[in-house]
C-alpha cells in the first residue's frame, strides 16, 4: 500500500487500503462492505486465496486483508441491512465504506423541524455549506474501531482524516454484526 503508514496499527492499515481502494473507484459510488480477515491465518489455511489477492510471504504476517463482500442492495437502509448481518469466525472484524452529505455544527440550528427523512435528505442536500464525504469505518471482534473520512473537496491521501471516533454511529451498527 503505497500511501499507507507503516507504523499505524493493523487495523489503521487496513482503513487506509480500503480508502485508497474505494478512491480509486471515484465518487458516486454505493456502499461497501468488507469482512477483514488475518492475514498470516489467511496464508496458512487458504494459501490459493492468498496468491490470488497476491499475498506473499513478504507481506507483514500481522495484518488484516480486506475482502469485499457482495454488493450491498440498493433500496434498502443501510442499518436495516447490517441488521442481516452474521460473520462466521474466521473474520476477526468487518468494515464500511459509504459516501454521505454533512453539514458543519453550525448547520444544526438552521434545521427546520418536522421534516421527514426524505424532506431532510433534500434539505441538506440544498444547504451552500454541505460537504460530500466518504467515510470509512472498521471495528474488529475485540472492540477495536477506526475510522477515515475523506471530503471530495479535498480528495488526496494526504487529506484524509483517521480516527477511532470519528463515526461513532457507523461503529456500533458495524459491531452490532459480530453480536449474537
């Protein structure tokens, strides 16, 4: 990973990848879902997978490598379809890459009351402050979360924003997948 720290933890490295990888793709793009698996288990019990994402022995044996799920369909909300959610063991934690409208705390006051969500939705859509932002969010199965945002303004692996706490709503629907 060309842009990624070395030094930042596993689970940090793997919020960068997806990043990096879902900014390669470009924006407007819908909501995706990854299981993160380790790396060096990865190697031991499926060395024909690991050679075909291309992870060789020289490749750090405590990470955690990334594998896309399924499309997520469109149509349905995004908690309702965590909600269907159920891991089997071998992925130690799971992450999200979605893109969003946000407005700054200033914008809370202006908020009209009343609004149904797609009224709302079409309110801050309107608003001359919104942001386009993707976010990504990863938590493992021991409680561990980080969290990229990238504004679209601002679209440069130098600019991205890391941080456990970033999303913390995002955080506990996507741990609220490995609950039984």
């Amino acid at each position: 990973m060309s842009n990624t720290p070395m030094a930042a933890s596993p689970l940090t490295r793997a919020v960068l990848e997806i990043d990096e990888y879902a900014s390669g793709l470009g924006w407007d793009q819908p909501a995706r879902l990854f299981a993160l698996v380790d790396t060096a288990r990865l190697r031991a019990q499926e060395p024909g997978l690991a050679a075909q994402l291309g992870l060789g022995d020289e490749q750090e044996s405590s990470g955690l490598t990334p594998i896309e799920q399924d499309e997520i369909e469109t149509g349905k909300a995004l908690d309702e379809f965590l909600g269907t959610i159920a891991w089997p063991d071998a992925v130690v934690g799971c992450a999200l890459t979605v893109e969003r409208l946000m407005l700054p705390p200033s914008a809370e006051a202006q908020v009209p009351e009343g609004l149904s969500d797609a009224k709302l939705a079409k309110w801050v859509a309107e608003h001359p402050d919104r942001q386009e932002v993707r976010m990504t969010v990863a938590v493992l199965r021991d409680g561990a979360r980080e969290s990229a945002l990238r504004l679209r303004e601002k679209d440069t692996p130098t600019e991205v924003l890391t941080g456990p706490d970033l999303i913390p709503g995002l955080a506990e629907a996507l741990a609220a997948t490995f609950e039984d």
